[in-house]
C-alpha cells in the first residue's frame, strides 16, 4: 500500500499515513492522462479566431490590369490571398472546441494522475492544513518547510478562504478542495499538498 509522511504546519515529520490502494495504488494508465488533459486543454479554449476570406475582405471587383501586354502574371482581382491586404485562404472562423469524455474514462486519469505522484513520492499530507489568518509569507514559509518547489496543487477538506487567500500570490500555487479535483492541475502541478482529512473524501469521491 502507498505511504506518504505526515506534516504539521511547522513542516515536521509528525507521522505517516496510508494511502488508498483503489485512488493512490493503481498502475498509472498514461493514456487515459493524456485523453483528459487534451480534453481539458481543448475545452479552455475560447475559440475566437477570426479572420477575413477573399469574399469578405473590400474591394478586388475590377481586374487589377489588363490580361495581356504587361509581362507580368495575369491577375483578376485584388482580394486574392497572395496579394497584400487580400482574403486569407481557409481563414479560421468562430468555432467551438469542446468535447466530451465518459466519466468512466475522466475517473481512471485522475486516480492514474494521483498513484503516479504517489509512486514518485510527491505527495505531502498535513494533518490540519489551515491558517488562522490571511498571510502569504506564512503560507509561503510552511510550502518551504514541507520542501515544496515548483509548481504545487494544495487540497484541502472544503473552501477554505484563508489558505486560498494567502496562498494566491504565490507564483506556482493552486488552491482547490477535496471534491473538485481534476486531473490536469495534479499533473501540471510537481507536488501534491493535502490536507488529512480530504484524504478520507478523495477516497470516497473518486475510488
């Protein structure tokens, strides 16, 4: 079964905890990580893109000079994609770029996302994740002290305002809770910070 330590705010060892085979144990499929974060990334997108066809752009109704005589290529109008200011050939239009998954498929990527962080050991279980005020250089010092580098995904029971606010300014760092988890943030992220008590919830939520 996967083991974490277990930290208190100060960053010391106080413990260890054991991780669920079903969410933290099962053989990571690679594959189903990368359906979901392309889905994921894919659904981001604002899809926006627009630019100005031949028949959309001003002007290219009269023959630019006449077919013969000029030595030059002959031309029949000026809204042509290779002329400067002409229509664009294929130009991108409005569209919308989501796509939907199974559920069953979007369950085995997060749990394969969690068991490959617990297999490289990055995983940090606090026993009580919070902060009785709203100050960031305290946050920041305790991510230090758990040896957090990088980009990290800190979790914890439910919202929690005054870890979210204090660690919002801190490049890197993501706040979310137990129940809203997903699987690109946990990949993005080197190192998984979660509170004791969301264990109990991810473990019901998604095994």
């Amino acid at each position: 079964m996967p083991m974490s330590k277990l930290y208190n705010m100060q960053g010391k060892v106080v413990g260890d905890v054991t991780l669920s085979d079903e969410v933290f144990g099962i053989k990571p499929n690679i594959t189903a990580i990368h359906a979901v974060v392309k889905n994921h990334l894919a659904n981001r997108r604002q899809g926006t893109q627009s630019a100005l066809t031949r028949a959309e752009v001003s002007g290219g109704g009269a023959k630019p000079y006449r077919q013969k005589g000029t030595g030059r290529a002959r031309q029949g109008s000026k809204s042509v994609p290779h002329y400067t200011h002409g229509g664009v050939a294929f130009a991108p239009k409005p569209r919308d770029y989501r796509y939907s998954l199974n559920k069953k498929l979007r369950r085995l990527a997060l749990k394969s996302a969690l068991s490959l962080k617990a297999t490289e050991d990055k995983i940090i279980v606090v026993d009580e994740l919070k902060m009785d005020e709203i100050k960031t250089k305290e946050f920041k010092a305790f991510l230090q002290s758990v040896g957090v580098e990088g980009k990290a995904l800190v979790v914890t029971p439910e919202k929690s305002d005054t870890v979210m606010l204090s660690a919002r300014n801190i490049p890197g760092i993501k706040t979310t809770f137990a129940t809203l988890l997903n699987t690109y943030d946990i990949v993005d992220a080197r190192t998984f910070v979660v509170d004791k008590s969301a264990l109990p919830l991810i473990e019901e939520v998604y095994a």
